[in-house]
C-alpha cells in the first residue's frame, strides 16, 4: 500500500497580499519624492502628485488591513424564498 502525498499547506504566515503592499509603500514613497523634487525645480503641477502619491500608500494600507480581516460566512437562512411564477 503506497502512502498518498500530502499537499503543500502554505504557513499561516504567507499572505498573498504581503507582497503589494511591500512593493506598493516604496514606489509610493519614491514617486512622492521624486515629484517632490520636480514640484521644487519649478513644475507646479507636481505639487499635487506629492500630496497625491502619499495618499495612494494610505489607501494601500487601508485595503490590506480591510481586506486582511476574517470575515464571517454569509447566512441567508432568514430571507424570505423568491417564488418562480
């Protein structure tokens, strides 16, 4: 009798979503910087995206931490049944 495999079980600790928030916190930071920059070398439309790209780091955050709650099974066992005519 052979053994059946078991499956990869991935840790508790990897979370797929780890990943774009380390990616997207630095390319924020460094796109705030660098229209920071271009915003003091006198184009004063940059000024916006350095207050914009800072904001899109915030809202990164945000989606990880609200996304990474559990979330409870939905039970639809107290709705009313459709009837088909």
């Amino acid at each position: 009798m052979s053994e059946q495999p078991v499956p990869h079980q991935p840790s508790p600790d990897a979370d797929p979503k780890r990943k774009w928030v380390l990616l997207a916190l630095p390319f924020c930071a460094a796109m705030g910087l660098f229209e920071f920059n271009r915003a003091l070398s006198g184009n004063h439309l940059s000024w916006v995206y350095v207050f914009e790209w800072p904001f899109f780091a915030i809202f990164v955050l945000y989606m990880y931490m609200k996304l990474g709650q559990p979330q409870e099974p939905y039970d639809d066992s107290d709705d009313p049944k459709r009837e088909i005519e």
